[in-house]
C-alpha cells in the first residue's frame, strides 16, 4: 500500500488541510478504479464502508490477488467534515461561498477535445492514454485559487485517470441505488446486481455526458 498526503491551499496563516489517498496494487497493472468517501462530509457512513475497505484490501495485496491499482480516499472533505455549527454537522456546502462541495468541478472537456483530436487514430488504447494524458496535464497546469478550488482539484487529478469511479454518497433515508450515465451503465450495471441496489439512476444532462461525447 502506498499512502500520499495532498496539502490543500491554507485559507489563513498557520492552518492546513490534506487529503490522504491510500494506494493499493500495482500502479501500472490492469486498470485503475478510484474509490472517495464523504465528499458531502456530513454522509458519514461513506467513510465506514472506506475503512472496512481498505482492510480488505490491504489483504488481498499481501496475497498478490490485485492486478490493477484502486486508490480509496476515505475522507474526501476535511474542510466540510469541519463545519459544525451548535453540534450540527454542516457538510453539503461550503460556509464561505456556500458552494455545493459536489459540484463546480473543472470542465476541460473542449480544451482535452481540442489538445488530442489531430493526434487520435483508430486504436482505441492509444486513444484512451491521449485523452488520460492531456487531463492530467491540464488539470495540473491549473493554479488553485481557494481552498475549496484545491480540494476539487486535487480529487480530480487522483480520479481522471481512472477506468472506474466510485463516490460514496448516502442519504438519512433511503434504499440502496447507483447514480451513473446511460454511458457507463453497461459497465456498472453488474456492480448494481453484486450490491443489490433497489435503483439506478441514470443522468442525461449533466457534465459527464459532454465527457463521453
């Protein structure tokens, strides 16, 4: 297991947050999924599922069962998992800019489209490795501007590689569903029947569907 510490920018002198993001498997192996927790840092049990994970999984690569890499952050927020007001947890938005921490994530759709398309052939792999490439190079040539700005940015670098992306939300009552595109769904529908989710949810206007376009 390999275990990085991510600085977030500080808000004010003499503060300092960080994600932690726990690797496991090998990092060039056979695929990549990518597993967060908690980014509505009041959704705890998201954080409960993480750690349980990781136990298992530091098992599973001591017996050199894992081919590819998954990368789980148990604790996707620290700056919402801080927001406690008169003992009430305040996770969904930030205080500052009362911005949802689960959106307003960098689109670099048209620039990634506009980087790769005269170098894209006709092997899908190759094409795959470009369209990697240039996201993480772009996502890393981005400046963070805030805190919230550094946590987003940070969460997508570790994510924009990833052939699978998991974010681990939960609700005060609900029954068990997957949220997914139309896109994805042949990929996650097997994971839907293994957790036996009474409901999937299918976006068809968000971000994710100018990504696969």
């Amino acid at each position: 297991m390999r275990h990085h510490t991510h600085d977030l920018l500080s808000p004010v002198p003499g503060t300092g947050r960080q994600i932690h993001s726990f690797h496991y498997g090998p990092q060039n192996g056979a695929g990549k999924v990518y597993i967060q927790a908690s980014l509505h840092a009041d959704e705890l049990p998201g954080m409960l599922v993480a750690w349980y994970l990781k136990q298992r999984l530091a098992e599973l690569e001591n017996a050199g069962r894992l081919l590819g890499e998954i990368v789980v952050v148990p604790v996707a927020n620290p700056i919402g998992l801080e927001q406690v007001l008169m003992d009430t947890p305040l996770g969904r938005y930030e205080l500052e800019s009362g911005q949802n921490f689960n959106r307003g994530f960098s689109d670099l759709c048209t620039q990634v489209g506009d980087d790769i398309e005269a170098r894209l052939t006709n092997d899908a792999e190759h094409n795959y490795a470009l369209v990697r490439d240039s996201l993480l190079a772009a996502l890393n040539a981005l400046p963070a501007t805030t805190q919230l700005h550094s946590l987003r940015l940070t969460l997508q670098r570790l994510a924009c590689d990833a052939d699978m992306v998991l974010d681990l939300h939960c609700d005060f009552e609900s029954v068990e569903h997957l949220y997914t595109t139309p896109e994805a769904w042949p990929k996650v529908e097997p994971l839907s029947r293994y957790l036996g989710a009474q409901a999937s949810l299918l976006a068809t206007d968000r971000l994710w569907r100018a990504v696969v376009r």
